[in-house]
C-alpha cells in the first residue's frame, strides 16, 4: 500500500512539475494557482465530485465531458483547462487533488517559502495561526505557509512537519510516553 502512496505522490509531482513549468513559461502562475485553489475548493465542498474523481466505472469520455462543463462554468483559463482535459484523458483524475498539493508545494519553493503542516486537536483561529507562522518564520528564517488540519484523537497540542523535521507536543503522544516510561520502572 505505502508503494501505492508513493506511486501516486510522484504521479502527482510529475503533472504537477509539468502544470508549473507550462504556467511559469507563459506567465500564468497566479491564474493556475487561483484556478487550482477554486477546483480544490470545489472538490473539498463535494462528496459527489470526490466520487467522480475517483469512480473507476465511469468512462474517460464521460469524465471529460463532465469536467469540461465544471471547468467551463468555472471559468478556468485555457491552461488549467487543457490540462484537466489531459489528467483526465490519462484516467488519472484520481490523482487532482495530490497534483493540486504538489503543485502548492512547488510553488512555495518556487517563491522561497516553506510549508508546515500543522495538525491540531481542534481548530486554529486566524490570529493563532498568525502567532504560529510568525514563531515559525522566526525559527526557520523564511517565509512560512501553514497547511492546518485537524486531528481529534491527539487530545490537545499539535504536531509541526516542516519537511523531514517533526515536532510533536500532542498530549496523545505525551501519554503514550508517560505509559511506556510507567511499564520500563514496573
């Protein structure tokens, strides 16, 4: 399964590469990142556009002409356009929004930024968000973009993943040491 994740990650990172490099040469970065952000948004607001994405039943021909409809009412630039039209040619529509993830994650590095990804307990507020990108800016010396999530079973805390490097104040964590250290001294 890991392998499968992989596979798919580097899938994501190809197109993504590809998506980037298309939109850099014809100066049409912020169009693409706006178009992405909208269809990312779409399919995050959607159960049955997550089901599509991911339905191998339906056949290629339908994607497309359903997508090309999304796509049309959205108002996506030809760019973003073509490109959807070739993801989904490729029967690779499962794949959207791992290359909407990658291509964030390019063009974070292509504007020297980082990305953390912050996984919380419960929710973060705009100005907690705030004060934890700016500690982390602080600590990391570049720019810092948050990627939020939540996690209800950490209990409370959070876990940082900048990168390789990981921090983890969650208390889940924090009881399963104090369990593991309680059986070491019994």
């Amino acid at each position: 399964m890991l392998s499968d994740i992989s596979g798919a990650s580097r899938l994501a990172g190809r197109y993504a590469s590809a998506l980037f490099e298309l939109a850099d040469a014809g100066k049409q970065i912020d169009s693409v990142t706006s178009d992405l952000d909208s269809l990312d948004a779409m399919i995050g607001g959607s159960e049955d556009l997550r089901k599509f994405l991911y339905s191998p039943v339906i056949s290629r021909i339908e994607q497309g002409k359903a997508l090309s409809i999304i796509v049309k009412k959205a108002k996506f630039i030809d760019l973003t356009s073509n490109f959807i039209t070739v993801v989904a040619n490729n029967r690779r529509l499962f794949v959207l929004p791992a290359i909407i993830i990658a291509f964030k994650v390019i063009l974070s590095q292509h504007q020297g930024e980082v990305t953390a990804e912050v996984i919380t307990a419960s929710g973060l507020s705009k100005k907690q968000l705030t004060t934890l990108g700016a500690s982390l800016k602080k600590a990391i010396g570049s720019k810092v973009t948050i990627n939020a999530s939540v996690d209800h079973e950490l209990l409370g805390g959070l876990v940082v993943k900048i990168g390789s490097r990981m921090v983890d104040s969650s208390l889940r964590t924090k009881l399963q040491q104090l369990r593991l250290a309680m059986i070491g001294t019994g």
